[in-house]
C-alpha cells in the first residue's frame, strides 16, 4: 500500500507508563504503517525530564510554536513519591503547566461521544465542551483568617501616586478574607484562544459569569469576552456561530436540557467544576480528549487522563490489561485533521476522518474495553484486552485507507 504523505513535520512527545504503552502501539499499528510523516520527536518520559533538566519540554513548546501542531501522550507529574520512584533531581513542574505558559493557550476538554455508551445526561446528544480560563482568581489568592474584630481594605498604590483604599468588611467578630485578580492581557488571549476553537470546530460559543452580583470584576470578564468576539464577528457570522452570553446558574440550567454541541466558556474556578461534571455526564475519563490551543493559533493535543498508574503495574506483572485507548487515539486524529487542513492536504484530512470512523465503528461492532463494558452494564469478561482494541481499530482502518489510496 503507498503510504499518505504529510507536508509538514508534527511535535510527537512521548511520555509515561500505560499510555506510553498505548502510545507505541497507536504509532506502529495506526499511524506509522500508512502515513510518510516527519515526527519531530521528544521523549517526555519523566527519567528523560530529569536528564535534561526539564530542557526537552521547554524545547518540544517551542517545536509547536515552529510547526504549528504537537501531540502528547499523557506524562507523570513528579511528587515526592515519584521522585523516590524514577531517583529524580527534584519534584519537576507539570509539563502541561510549562507548555501551556510558552504557548500562552487555554485548554478545551471535549468527551468522545458514542452513540452506543448513552451518556448519564439523557439530552446530551453532541458533546459539550468546556474552556476553561486557566489564570488568577482562586488559584492565585492571598486568603486568610481574622479572629479578632477589625478593618479590612484592598489597597492599591499605584506606581507614582497616592494609594487607594477600598473596605472589604469593617469585621465585628471572626471571619476570614480572599484577595484574588486576573490580568486583561490573560482573559483577552483566552477569548481568542475560545474563538479559534469555536472557528475551528464550527461551534456555537457560550460564555458565562455572574456579571449582576460582581459588577466590576465578572463583568470586565463580560466585556472583555464581548470586545473580542464583536473583532471577529464577520468571520463568526461566515461560520454561522452565534455567542451568547448568560448568567452561570442560568447556562447550568439550560445546558442539561440542551442538546449538546457547542463550547462553554468558563472563568478558572467554574471551569474546574464544571469540566469534570461534563466528563462524568457524558461518561468516562478514558473518553474524554484534550487540546491547548494558543491565540496564535497553535494546536496541541492529548487524553484528558492520565498515565493510568494501575493499569502499568499490572501491565509491568504480566497480566493482561483493558485499557481504553480511544482518547490517545483521537489526539492523533485531532492533530492529523487540523494538519491536513491547514496544509489543505485532502488524503491527510481524508485519512484522519478514516481513523476516527474505525475507532468508532469497533465500538458501534461492541468492541469495548472494560471501562467501557461496565458503562453499558457487560461484564468484564466481554471486554477485549488493551491490544486488542487496537488491533481492532487496525482491521477497521486498513480497508478503509485501501479505497482512500486504491
Ligand atoms: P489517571 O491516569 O487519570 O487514572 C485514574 C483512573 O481512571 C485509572 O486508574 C482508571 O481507573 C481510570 N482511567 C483513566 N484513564 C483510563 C483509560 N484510558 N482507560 C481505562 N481507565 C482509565 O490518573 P492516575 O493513574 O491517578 O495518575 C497517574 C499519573 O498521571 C500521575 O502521575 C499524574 O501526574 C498524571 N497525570 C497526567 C496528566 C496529563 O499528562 N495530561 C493528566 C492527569 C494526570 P481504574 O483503576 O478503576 O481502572
Ligand atoms: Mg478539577
């Protein structure tokens, strides 16, 4: 069979445990036997990190900004029981963390839909996915506690000039106290970055906040959000996307009756929450895919999970393992379609349409992994091993790219 040529070099980076596993068995059966693609590879394995003083990831966050694309396998991020474990230097940062303040991106987290795994949300019937804003509020405060009666103000001195004070709460007895705050430039990226994948997938944009209760803080969220996509309105309206903006406890509401299909845009706290509300709506960890997108419009793409621990030390005894590898499996997908696309490579596109078709038609055949089954109320004993549905996904693909490249 003559292989699928692919224009422009992709970022690969490697990583840990089961899913590096899986990782080399999706290259060798899927990827590697029908397409002639430049990996621009490196290896994120966590023993590699520790070598190169972390040097690889900060090097692999580079190569996309290069390329345009990457696509990772899920790493460890080392705490101190892993540094006993691989005897590293010290507790390195979370690669993800470190890629995603080189590429400035917001992470869009989107479940695997299948039509045969009903997902807990009756109405779901298109993914939801969620964007979630991944700077300051919550995750960067100064809190604390008062226990004696007191004033507390937020004061602000500005560079050259008098400071200003504002009261928080004239404390009459014990109580306690959160500083938080974002940038403009950090939200305004974040819009970009949501409007890009909304441009990217065709989906319509929600955004939400509590605009009425926090009249200066949530709403330059608002404002912000609304500046940005009002820019890229021709566009949008080309695309036939419409935004709306709706209070939080207003989008919860109606999103469980909605259909599913369109992106939500969250602030940090309401992103967290709500992310994995949606993976558990729609159903597993294992089907839940993952992709960084920078408002220059680089792409990177991984499974939501992680390295699945469990699964590698059962692995690493012999025993044999389910391991679902549909989420690894659409990270390539999502990384050879955008490729393709903006290559405008027709066979590339073509072949990454073909891998998703095979990986869910051996589900829709009721070729599941355990994870799987136990969702659709199968006993374990139904499920195929991890090769397995690989191998599966394999026989699916070759007769599909057969009729893609006679
Ligand atoms: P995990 O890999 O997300 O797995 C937790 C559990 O979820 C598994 O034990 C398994 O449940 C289930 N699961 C997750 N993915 C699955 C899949 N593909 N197929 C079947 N079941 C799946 O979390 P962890 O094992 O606690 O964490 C391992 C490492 O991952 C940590 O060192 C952490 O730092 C890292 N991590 C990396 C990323 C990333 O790179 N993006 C994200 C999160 C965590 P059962 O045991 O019940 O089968
Ligand atoms: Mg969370």
């Amino acid at each position: 069979m003559s292989k699928i040529r692919v224009k422009t070099p992709m970022v690969e980076m490697d990583g840990d445990e089961m899913t590096r596993v899986i990782w080399q068995m999706i290259k060798d059966k899927l990827i590697l036997p029908y397409l002639d693609i430049e990996l621009d590879y490196y290896d994120l394995h966590v023993s590699n990190r520790d070598k190169t003083n972390d040097q690889v990831t900060v090097d692999a966050a580079n190569a996309i900004k290069k390329y345009g694309i990457g696509v990772k396998c899920a790493t460890i991020t080392p705490d101190a029981d892993r540094v006993k474990e691989y005897n590293l230097k010290k507790e390195w940062k979370s690669p993800n963390a470190t890629i995603r303040s080189i590429l400035d991106g917001t992470v869009f987290r989107m479940p695997i839909y299948l039509k045969n795994i009903p997902p807990a949300v009756r109405s779901w019937h298109n993914p939801i996915v969620i964007g979630r804003h991944a700077y300051g509020d919550l995750y960067k405060c100064t809190d604390f506690k008062v226990d004696k009666p007191g004033k507390v103000e937020i004061v602000y001195t500005p560079e050259g000039g008098e400071p200003q004070r504002h009261l928080v709460h004239d404390f009459k007895e014990p109580g306690i106290v959160m500083g938080i705050h974002n940038l403009e430039k950090s939200i305004r990226s974040f819009a970009q970055s949501c409007i890009i994948y909304a441009l990217s997938k065709r989906m319509d944009i929600w955004f939400a906040t509590k605009d009425t209760i926090s009249k200066e803080y949530h709403a330059y969220f608002k404002q912000v959000f609304q500046e940005e996509i009002d820019k890229r309105r021709e566009e949008l309206d080309a695309a036939h996307i419409t935004y709306r903006y709706l209070l939080i406890d207003d989008a919860v509401a109606q999103m469980m009756k909605h259909e599913g299909g369109f992106l939500l845009a969250l602030k940090n706290y309401d992103g967290d929450v709500m992310s994995d509300m949606v993976a558990a709506g729609f159903g597993s960890l294992g089907l839940m895919t993952s992709v960084l997108v920078s408002p220059n419009g680089q792409f990177e793409y991984e499974a939501a999970h992680g390295t699945v621990k469990r699964h590698y030390y059962e692995h690493l005894k012999g025993n044999a393992t389910s391991t679902n590898s549909l989420a690894s499996i659409f990270a390539w997908i999502g990384a050879l379609g955008k490729r393709g696309k903006l290559d405008k490579t027709m066979d590339v596109l073509e072949f990454a349409r073909a891998l998703k078709s095979a990986a869910l038609t051996t589900v829709y055949d009721g070729i599941m992994t355990k994870d799987m089954t136990r969702m659709v109320g199968k006993t374990d004993s139904e499920a195929v091993t991890t090769e397995g549905f690989i191998d599966a996904v394999k026989q699916r693909l070759d007769s599909k790219v057969s009729a893609l490249v006679g």
